[in-house]
C-alpha cells in the first residue's frame, strides 16, 4: 500500500526537533508533524525567519504547538547551548530529524575550521545528536532521523573534512551526504548492541523544490532556477522523512526515498549504496567526529 502523510499517526504528547525548520523540506516537516499534534521545536540559525515559519504553519493548523531555538550547526558552541537549552526545557524527545543542509556552496569553514558543508550537514548534527542522546534514550520509542541525498551515490575518494585539497562543492556536498549515511548506520549498531529504545533512520527527498544549491556562485548554481521544471514540491519531498519518523512498522537503520525516484512517488524503503553500506568507513567517520567536536556519544557498540 503506498504511504501518505494520512498515515500518520496520532503524535499527541511528543516532542520534535527539525534542523533547517524554517523553509523547504524543514518547514513541510514541521508541518505535518504539527498538524498530527507534536510539540515542534523550530532549530534554526535565523530565528526571524524561523518565527515566519512558525506564524505560516499556526496559519495552516491553529491547535499547532511550536518553539522557535536558535541554533548555527557551523558553530559548535551554539549546538551546546541549543542542546542545554534544550535539555533544560523539556523532559522527553521522541524524533530529532537531522534535517538543515547546504549543497554545493562556495568555499567556507565553520566556526572550528571545518570545511562548511561536512561540518553542518554531518559534524554539527554529530554534535547535536551526542548532546541530546541521553533525552532521546529516556524517551521510550525515540528515532533519530538523518536527511541524505540520492547525491550520496556519487561520492568518491576520501572524506576531507579539514578541506586540504583543491575544493570541489559538488565532491563535498556528496561526501556530506554519504556521511549522513554512514552516521546512521554506525548510531543503528550502536543502539542495537546497547538494547536501547531509541533507532537510527534516514531517508532522501529526490528531486525537490527547495532552496538548496542557490547560493554558490558556480554554473550549476546559476542553473538552478529551471529546477521548478524538473523536480517535485517540497511538500512531496518531505514525505520519505516523514515516513522514517513516523511509520510504526519502520525499524533502526532504514533508508527511505520516493519509489523509482519517480516525482510524486510515494516513500518506500530503499539500499543506499555500497560505499554507505561499509561498516569500517562507518567507524572511521564516527572516530573523526569524536575527534573533531571533542563529544563522544553516551553510548558504546
């Protein structure tokens, strides 16, 4: 049977996190799980547009209940204080979607001098799942959701987190999204091997209208205002996320996408690719975070 957002369950009583909730695939996520009666927390880096999305979605759903938090996942000073805030304010968190992203911007490092999109896309949500992982471990049922891409197939080479090489923004923005993966599968055993209640999910959106890649000064990037012709809304683009998140019958480590990639699709369960489905790559990239943000996630394979 194919899946809709009508599917959704009854979300009464949990609390969310989405990354990135104040435009694109964010917003719609907030959204709909706003609508079946979570409690979302709005985590982003502009916070006056982060209340627009919020004022938007109470437009839609007037019952909706939602928080704006202001978080830069470039800096990992302002991950610990979203976290502690956080922390400080609620006592249980049932989904944190990793969802906030940058595809194939100009040259740029983070606050700790990471190459910018590893360090948000992946590093930051690194950091963000290790500080809010002993919330979601009391939360019977929790699920930490990744946003990848279908880009992760075309990673190749070694991951240069540091950006020691010539940069290559479309190479980064495929490694981000391979790590993305990676990250899940490594935080799936982990959670396996410790018997927790919490899983690790992801899911990618194909093609959608977002405003993703418009902010780099390269041909592709200039390109990108034909995207409206060729891809779907943002709306359907949600939906494998949302599936992850929501769906009772999906289990720790599952990858979702739109069925044949087709526009419109509904969600199924998808194999990412060889190169995500390596388990020493896995470990390796969970050591360099370690290593990088100095947090090492409450748990043990």
């Amino acid at each position: 049977m194919s899946w809709t957002p009508s599917d959704i369950p009854d979300l009464t009583g949990r609390t969310v996190v989405v990354t990135g909730a104040n435009a694109g695939l964010g917003y719609e996520i907030t959204a709909a799980l706003a609508a079946h009666g979570a409690h979302v927390v709005l985590a982003c880096r502009n916070t006056v547009k982060a209340d627009a999305a919020a004022d938007q979605v109470r437009r839609r759903c007037p019952a909706a209940t939602l928080e704006v938090r202001a978080l830069d996942l470039a800096d990992l000073d302002s991950v610990a204080a979203f976290a502690a805030g956080l922390l400080a304010g609620h006592d249980r968190l049932d989904i944190l979607v990793n969802n906030a992203g940058l595809m194939a911007i100009d040259e740029a490092r983070t606050a700790q001098g990471v190459e910018m999109q590893f360090g948000v896309n992946h590093l930051g949500h690194f950091a963000l799942t290790a500080r809010l992982l002993p919330l979601l471990l009391v939360t019977p049922g929790s699920r930490v959701a990744s946003m990848s891409s279908m880009g992760h197939r075309a990673a190749c080479g070694p991951f240069d987190p540091r950006g020691e090489r010539p940069y290559r923004r479309w190479g980064a923005y495929f490694h981000s999204k391979l790590a993305n993966l990676l990250f899940t599968a490594e935080l799936h055993l982990r959670l396996t091997g410790a018997a927790a209640r919490t899983i690790a999910v992801a899911a990618h959106p194909g093609a959608s209208r977002t405003d993703l890649g418009t902010e780099g000064s390269g041909p592709l990037n200039r390109a990108m205002h034909l995207a409206p012709l060729v891809t779907q809304s943002a709306e359907f683009g949600a939906r494998p996320m949302l599936r992850a998140v929501t769906d009772p019958g999906v289990r720790g480590g599952e990858f979702y996408g739109p069925r044949f990639l087709a526009l419109g699709a509904a969600p199924v369960r998808e194999t990412p690719s060889r190169g995500a489905r390596d388990a020493a790559a896995a470990r390796q990239l969970w050591d360099l975070s370690v290593q990088l943000t100095g947090l090492a996630p409450a748990i043990t394979r």
